[in-house]
C-alpha cells in the first residue's frame, strides 16, 4: 500500500486520503472544513476525491440537493428503484429510514467505541412498548400526546443501556456481547410473560403526531409512509448532526482511543468505563427513538416484532456501512432494509444473505462499504498551516525532522504494524 | 417502562409470584431434572470454555455447533425407526441405535466445528485482526448457520424422536430417579472427567494449555499452534455432539432451527459461572444452572423464567465475580 | 496559546547540534558490540544538579509487588526530584517495568506506597493518577493505530479539558474553544517533538521512529509532573539513540521530571541526573551517574547479565 511508503508530502497524502470522505454530507459548519486526513481509500474512493476537489459553496449546494432529493423520494417514486407492486414505496422509504436511524445509533456503540452490542432490538423494542404503553387505548396506564414519547422512549432506553451497561462494561468486550444478546432475548420473554405488556396480544392504536387533512383523516396515518418517512429523515438529520459533533469532540476520541487501545487510552488520561457507559446509553437512546417511531407508525405493537435475529440486520447494517462511519451507517441501514423489500424475491432469505454477507465482510472487507474516515480536527487545517509555516520561513527548522531518514525505518514498520 | 414501575403494585401478583409449596414438594424432582439439565449444559459449556481458553474468543456459533448435532440424531433415529412414541426394542438394541446416533452426531459438530475454524476464523488469525472483527464473524457465522438450517427444514420443530421410555431406577426422599436422568447424568460426568483428564494428562492436552497461556512462547516451545486449535474446536465439537443426543433424549421434540439459540446463551452463563477457561467450572457452573434454572421455573410457575434467571444469574455473576466460582483459566488451573 | 509558554520557539534549536556533536561513530560502534565499560565513559557532561533539582516531587516508598509467590518488588524506595532526569535501571527482569506500572497504576503494590506531590497515588484509577501528573509511554509502542498524530496529541490533552459529554454534543462556547487550543497545543507539541510534518498522517503509518515520538508528544500533552518513558530507545539505531538523548534533555529543560527506564547504558549514563539500579526487585544503588558507573555492586549486576540493548 502507497500509505506505507513512508513521509508523503501533506498534499499528496490529503489527496490519498479525500477517499471514502462523504462525511460531510451530513456534517455540521464545523467540519466543514476540507477533510485533510488519511483513510483508506473505499469503493467510493473516486467519489470523494471529486467532492474533496469540490468547493466549499459547490458542496454544500451539493448537499442541498442531495437532502431535497431524499426528502422528495417517496414522491418521485422512481420507477427502477420503487419497491413496487411488492411494497408500496413510501412505506418502503420509511422503512429504510428507521433501519437507517437505527444503524445510526448502533454505529455509535459498535463503530466509534468498538463495543459488540447484539441485543439492540431490545432498546429498540423497550421505546416501542414506551409510546405504546403511553399512548394506546389498550393500556391501563396514563395517556399523553405520541410526540412526548419520544423524549420519554429515549430516556428510559437510555436508563436500561446504564443499568445494563455499568455490570459488563468493566469487563471484557465479549461479555457485552453475550449479555447483549441474552438481553434481547430477555425483553420479548419479559413481554410474553408480564402481563402489563399484554404478551401476543399487543397495544392496538398506538397514538401517532397530531394533525388532519381537510376530510379529518389523520395526517400520520399508519398506511401513508410520506409524513413517516419525512419525520424520520428530519430525526436522521439532527441526531447525525449531534452525533457528528460528538464525533468530533473529545467524547468520539475518546470512543475511537477505546476502540483501538482500551489500556493505552485510559492510561492516556480517558476515563475509557465512563465514556463506554456514555456510547452504550446513547446508543440505546437512538434506538429507543427509533423504536417509539416505528410503534407510531405500525400502530400495533407485540411481542411478536423484535426477535434477536432483527438485532443481528441491524449489527449487518453497521458492518455494510462501514462501522465507525455515520454515512455508511445511514447506507447500510437502508440497504439492510431495502434489498429484501424491492427483491422480493429474495426476501425469504434475507436473514441467510446478511448473515453470509457479515462473515465475508469481515474476512475480506472489513470496513465495510465505507471506511472509517479520520474524524476531522476542525481548525486542525489552519494551526498545521501555522506550524509549517513557521517552520519554513524559520532558520534552524524542526520542518527536517532529527530521526533519521524514512528509508531507513520503513524497514522496521512490519514490526510495529503488527 | 418507567411509568410502570409507578403503577405497578396493584398488578404486582400478576405476573411474578413464588410458589414457594409447590418447590417444596417437588424439590428433589426439580433437583434431578436440573441435574440432567445441567449435565447438558455444562457439555456444551465445556466447547466455549475450550474454545476461550485457546483463542480468547466467545465462539458464537458453538449454539450452531450444538444444533447440527441435534440434527444428525435426529435424522439417524428417525431413520433407524424412531418416532414419537419409544420403540419396542430389546435392551442391546436400543444401546446400539444410540451409540450410533451419538457417533454420528459428535461427527457431525465435530465437522461442523472444523468447518467453522477454517472458514471463518483462520483467514481472520492469519492477519491478526482485532477482537471485534472475530465477534462479529462468529455472530455472522451462528447466525448463516441457523438460516441454512430454518430455509432447509423450515420454522416448525422436527416430529419428535423418543428413544425409549425412562423406567424408574431407584427412589430418592420419595422421589424416583429415572433411567434416563440417570444415563444423562453418568454419561456427561464421564464425557467431562474424560475430557478434564485429556487436557491434563495427555501431550495434546499440555499443547492446549500452553496455548492458552501463553500462544508464542508455546510456538516457540515447539507446540504447533494452528493444530492445537482445530483439536480444541474438535473436542468442543464432540461434546456438544453428546450433549445434542442427551438433549434429544431428554426434550425429544426439541429438534428446532432456533433451538441452540437459548441454549447456547445458558451453557455460556454456565461457562461464565463457573469460571470460562476452566473446565471443572464448566461442569459445576452447569450442574449449578440447571438447579438454578428449574428451582426457579417452578418457584415461578412459568418454564420461561428459566431463561431469565439464567440471565439474570449471568449478569449477577459478572458483576459480582466476574472470574466465576473457580476462577483460574486453562492455562493455569492444574485441570 | 498561552499553554504553549512551555515550549519557546528555541528549544529544538538547542537541542539538535548537541545530538550531533555527542555522536562519535566510534562510540557507537562500541554500544553496537555491547562492550559495557567502554561505552560508560561517555558520561554526560556534569552539570550543576543542585541548582536544577528540586525537592522531591514523587517519593516511592517500600514499594512491594507479589505475583502469586514471587516477588516482583521487593521493598523498593527511591525519591524522584523535580526537574531531574532519573534513570531506573537494571539487567533484564529486574523489575523496571514492573516499579513503572505500580507507580502508573496498571498493578496495584501489594505493600507500599507512591506519593506525588504529597498524596498517595496507588489504587488510584489509572486515568486519575494521569491528570495527577504521571503521564507514560510503553516500552511497545501502544498508539491509537487508525488515528492520526494530531488526534493521539489531542487525546492526551482531554485528560485537561473540561468539556462535558452535553457540551460537546451542542458544541458550547467553551467547547470550541478548547478544541481550537487543543488543536493549535497539538500541533506545538508535534512540532517539538519533530513530527510536526507528519500531523494528518495514521499514527499506524507513521515511520518507527516518529512512532516512538509520538508517544512522547502524546505524554506530554496531558502536561504531566513527571514523565515516565519506558524504554524509548528500544530499537533505534545509535544515531536516533543520539537525537532522543538530546530531546530527552530538551524536555527536561522546559522543566518537567523525567523518569527513564532503559536497558542502554550507554544513553542512560548519557543524559540522566541520578541514577536508581534494581536487581531481582531490590534496589542496590541509588546515585549520580558516575557513582553508579562504579559502583561493584552494578558492576557485577551488569557484567552476570550480558545485556542486550536490541528490544
């Protein structure tokens, strides 16, 4: 691989590296910035050159578009990519949009902090029976409008990522995993068997956003996927926002420092079981978020809808995506839910095709569709530029680096790398 | 589920209750039958443990493992005449009929496992990838497994195989002891002394705990390292093989493309139990999850409880000794 | 930018022609052949430690850790002086490595005591006692492999930033504003250390050599009290031996504590200020270089154990 080839100049090396870079498609004004680090170059390596090449006001017209464009799919309806006559598209755009808020949050569990959560259809179906609990006629419970769910399914999903967290995130990441599991299975046992939540049976009419058309059908009705479909993209987009941010704070260099190094971080001053802890609930909440999304639009909720298994399209979705990478986690998602949808015929083995699909990813491809690119140092591009300066106008420089030349130790990076 | 917490009291007797008279009474049953349970468990227990001595790896799909053994008795007795109802077959006849079905179905886990290591995790060692990438190709692995297995046979569990009727053996505290407690019970124990005595005893046993303390400097002591591997892989295959007879034997409609799921979750609990890498506490974790597990369920009233308990003993467990009762790993217990 | 106060423009400047004018090829071909007593004789140039050591900063007190039955650690005490270089040496299994994770708290001393800065600092989280002011690097280099070498830096310096998990996620003010100075501090410290060129580079990529300096930039980006290196040396070839002697020097001229622990005689008795000998866990000498150099004791400890410098 070129990257080994010791010192590249800067331009080159950002050049190599603009692959895989779409972040910005969902980026704040922070990371704006053009993307400067290193990353292997990915499927859509070409494409990030191009858009790295792109300026500033080009791309974020380019974005724009792109958001317009996603906002007016189920409408366009276009006809080689419609799932149709099989699913009728716009609750098929819906669809890929909750496995895609889902991919989202599971990406930051999985991806960032490389911790293996399998059970997360259990979050995911804890914020279901949470708008449902709270809103359907069925329930015994208090009523209250579906949009105050939301907040309600994320901060009782994030209460059990703690409570389910805090006893194995000091261990090993393989018991999260196992626990992980055991708890997915755990959650559709609990719901058979506690009365409270009605087993197969289930919470009819679950509440869903206020609103009419002019003939007094509710606006966010279970059978029309459009307004769905724009009030999860809507969600996607501000919680890629908030995740971005994270991304690029010290919270996401601490999950990434975890992720390569649990002891070197904490050595290095991370407080690695609290930021663990913190990627787990926000995980959760994520998916409790999206759980309370799908209850509203499905209108029915039972036991019957989050087997284990759903966890293991989700882990798929992240793996596709390329883990670590929010745009690849948004892809994945929604391919995850697309390909069976539009090939129907297909769809009977789609547990088969994605289970294939996470063990070749892993032994050939292992970041995915996607790679995880360098989370951007904003402001990094202008204080590199200072430093570089400084040292080329400066007499005795540090720009000739005192260890001795590239050639000489590339012959020991075999070592290192390993 | 918070605002259920608040309104809960009322409906409190609901869905938990203890029936504490009931699991008086049926006590030394409930014991026997968790016994027998937990034999199984801990045979399967026993294929994580060995697996995550060697390579530090929770082998998901030893679940898979377990199942295809469950398979292939199924399909031998049902081929040899078994059906729901016990066969009319003398003494000898029937021990031969299960010989056979156990030898087939230790081959085909034992298969299974070696096509599982060389085809999933090999590629994955040979360039040292980092831990979460062999997590998630054993996930995919268990996963590709029972897929092939539900698109084969379909959702529904296989006619039930009866291998023959327990007849009582002997009479405990007013409660009898059946035949084939009995036999899962002696058989497992023996299966494990003989699997405990091998890793301690013979030169390929001293190979599996050098490489589970120490894998380069066991290399470098000549051990080869991949042949150790697959070895364990095939031992863990064999005994889940055993414990997929004893499980057919005991739940003879239990043969279900999702059946090693649930099961796999508690053998690894039991492995957690009683201490992972070790392999007498495979066998007391399992014997104790069993007990653990069927107390429960009866003091409960409901068979699924057992699942839950047996998770919620799992992660007490690792919040509390996360090194489990006898703690030490392969490499260094003196087992 | 006022964290950069430390770090005057002029550092570098002082500290590359020293390197230069200490390297003689002889020499190094002597540390090459191993040749002990020869290579002692390239003793730092003494220097005035009274007016550049301070009183004690980190005091190791009957440090003791058992493995099992055996004994890592035996009893060990030695004081660390602010703004020294202290070199902990010792032939191989001496217990070097073993002191430097109970001061660091990877093991927890079964006996014993590490105070810095009057308060006990063993049993203390590994994170805590790093934003106390014990900042490492590993003998085997542990970098974040898929993060550049800004990113390293910048973790490293979290250990002082405040910004809480609601902060970041709403990108405060406050927040902003510490990413900024992270960033331009990190830059600095890559610029000291002499991989500033390589800034955006995967720390993965990054030659052998930038590695090992990276990991010292990244300590000393948590603005540690005292910095332990373990082994920085391992695997350089005399001339980097030299340039790192040099930096090492420069460190500690920018006023931080250095503690050493090295298997070349050569360097050690090269750039530090006192030196600390342990033997089958047991400290047997405590000293200034040229004490130690002959000091019997030492003498015998090194000459019973040839020593291999080539980690």
């Amino acid at each position: 691989m070129s990257m080994t080839d010791g010192p590249t100049p800067l331009p080159e090396a950002a050049a190599a590296q603009a692959a895989a870079d779409r972040e910005a498609v969902t980026a704040g004004p922070g990371s704006s910035v053009t993307p400067e680090k290193r990353g292997r170059p990915g499927v859509f390596g070409a494409w990030g050159e191009r858009w790295n090449a792109l300026s500033r006001q080009q791309q974020w017209a380019f974005l724009i578009v792109v958001v317009i464009l996603a906002y007016m799919l189920p409408l366009i309806n276009p006809p080689i990519i419609t799932t149709e006559p099989g699913n009728n598209f716009a609750l098929a755009c819906f669809d890929m949009a909750r496995f895609a808020l889902i991919a989202v949050g599971l990406n930051v569990v999985v991806g960032y902090a490389g911790l293996l959560d399998l059970g997360y259809v259990a979050f995911f179906a804890v914020g279901s029976y949470c708008a449902a609990m709270l809103t359907s006629p069925d329930s015994p419970f208090l009523h209250i409008p579906y949009l105050w769910t939301i907040p309600i399914a994320m901060t009782v999903t994030m209460f059990f990522g703690v409570v389910l967290g805090v006893p194995t995130l000091r261990l090993r990441g393989d018991y999260l995993a196992i626990v992980t599991l055991g708890f997915g299975e755990i959650v559709r046992i609990l719901a058979t068997i506690i009365p409270a939540m009605k087993g197969q049976v289930g919470f009819q009419n679950v509440g869903h956003p206020p609103g009419t058309e002019a003939d007094g059908t509710p606006i966010f009705s279970n059978s029309n996927g459009v307004p769905w479909y724009w009030l999860t993209l809507s969600i996607i987009i501000v919680i890629t926002l908030l995740v971005g941010n994270l991304e690029r704070s010290r919270v996401g260099r601490a999950w990434i420092a975890i992720r390569e190094d649990e002891d070197a971080a904490e050595i290095m001053g991370v407080p690695t079981f609290k930021y663990k802890v913190w990627a787990f609930a926000i995980g959760a909440a994520i998916g409790g978020l999206s759980g309370a999304l799908f209850a509203g639009q499905v209108g029915f909720v039972n036991n019957q809808k989050f087997d284990v298994t759903t966890s293991i399209l989700f882990l798929a979705a992240v793996v596709l995506g390329g883990a670590g990478n929010k745009v690849g986690a948004i892809l994945g998602g929604a391919l995850v839910s697309y390909i069976p949808l539009r090939f129907t015929a297909v769809a009977e083995y789609k547990y088969l095709i994605f289970g294939i699909a996470l063990v070749l990813i892993m032994i050939f491809r292992s970041q995915g569709l996607l790679p995880a690119r360098q989370r951007l140092l904003a402001y990094g591009r202008t204080a590199y530029q200072r430093v570089t300066q400084k040292d080329s106008t400066g007499p005795s420089s540090a720009g000739t680096p005192p260890a001795a030349g590239p050639g000489q130790d590339q012959n020991r990076e075999k070592g290192v790398q390993a | 589920m918070l605002p259920l917490l608040v309104q809960l009291p009322p409906m409190e007797n609901d869905w938990i209750s203890f029936d504490v008279p009931s699991l008086m009474q049926n006590f030394w049953s409930a014991t026997f039958d968790g016994l027998t349970f937990g034999a199984i468990y801990a045979l399967v227990a026993l294929g994580y443990t060995l697996v995550y001595g060697v390579l530090n790896l929770i082998n998901f799909a030893h679940s898979e493992v377990f199942i295809v053994g469950c398979y292939a008795v199924f399909f031998t007795l049902s081929g040899l005449g078994f059906g729901p109802s016990a066969p009319r077959l003398d003494f000898w006849s029937i021990v031969l009929n299960l010989v056979l079905a156990l030898v087939v179905a230790m081959v085909a886990s034992a298969l299974t496992a070696f096509v599982l290591e060389r085809v999933a995790y090999r590629p994955l060692r040979k360039r040292n990838a980092p831990r979460l990438v062999f997590l998630i190709t054993a996930i995919g692995a268990s996963f590709t497994i029972q897929y092939l297995i539900y698109l084969w046979r379909g959702p529904s569990p296989e006619l039930a195989v009866t291998m023959f009727r327990p007849t009582p053996i002997f009479d405990v505290f007013g409660t009898i002891v059946d035949s084939q407690q009995l036999v899962i019970i002696i058989a497992a124990v023996i299966m494990m002394v003989g699997t405990e005595r091998f890793i301690r005893k013979s030169r390929t046993g001293r190979g599996i705990r050098a490489v589970a303390q120490d894998p380069d400097t066991a290399t470098l002591m000549g051990v080869n390292k991949e042949r150790i591997i697959i070895t364990t892989f095939l031992i863990g295959g064999v005994l889940a093989g055993a414990a997929a007879l004893f499980y057919v034997m005991k739940i003879p409609s239990g043969v279900q493309y999702s059946g090693g799921f649930v099961l796999g979750i508690k053998a690894f609990a039991a492995a957690v139990l009683g201490g992972i890498g070790n392999v007498r506490g495979a066998l007391l974790g399992g014997l104790l999850l069993g007990l653990i597990g069927n107390y429960g369920q009866i003091l409960l009233g409901n068979s699924q409880w057992t699942d839950v308990v047996a998770f919620v003993i799992l992660v007490l467990v690792l919040l509390l000794r996360p090194q489990g009762i006898l703690g030490t790993s392969l490499g260094r217990s003196k087992a | 930018m006022s964290q950069d106060d430390r770090l005057p423009a002029g550092s570098r400047d002082a500290a590359q022609p020293e390197a230069a004018a200490q390297a003689g090829p002889d020499v190094d071909a002597l540390a090459e052949a191993g040749i002990e007593s020869e290579l002692a004789e390239k003793v730092a140039p003494d220097r005035d430690i009274a007016a550049k050591v301070g009183e004690n900063i980190v005091e190791v007190k009957d440090l003791t850790i058992k493995f099992g039955g055996l004994v890592a650690l035996d009893n060990v005490s030695f004081d660390i002086r602010r703004g020294e270089i202290l070199g902990l040496i010792g032939p191989n299994g001496a217990g070097k490595t073993t002191c430097f994770n109970a001061m660091t708290g990877v093991y927890k001393p079964t006996a014993g005591q590490v105070v810095l800065e009057g308060q006990v600092i063993n049993g203390l989280k590994q994170h805590k006692i790093t934003r106390l002011g014990l900042s490492r690097t590993f003998q085997n280099i542990r970098l974040f492999g898929e993060m550049t070498a800004l990113e390293n830096v910048v973790v490293g310096l979290d250990a002082r930033h405040r910004t809480s998990v609601g902060g970041a996620l709403l990108r405060l003010p406050t927040h902003v504003r510490e990413e900024k100075s992270a960033i331009e501090r990190g830059m600095a410290l890559l610029d000291f250390v002499g991989i500033a060129d390589h800034a955006h580079f995967l720390s993965r990529h990054l030659p052998y050599g930038y590695q090992r300096r990276l990991e010292i930039a990244r300590a000393l980006a948590t603005d540690p009290k005292v910095l332990c290196l373990d082994e920085p040396a391992a695997g350089f070839n005399p001339a980097e031996k030299e340039e790192l002697m040099a930096l090492i020097r420069t460190i500690r001229d920018e006023g931080y504590t250095i503690l050493l622990i090295e298997h070349d005689m050569k360097l050690v008795m090269g750039v530090t200020d006192r030196i600390v000998v342990l033997e089958f866990g047991k400290k047997i000498a405590d000293g200034l270089p040229r004490a130690i150099r002959e000091d019997p004791r030492v003498v015998a400890a090194y000459l019973g154990e040839p020593e291999d410098d080539v980690a």
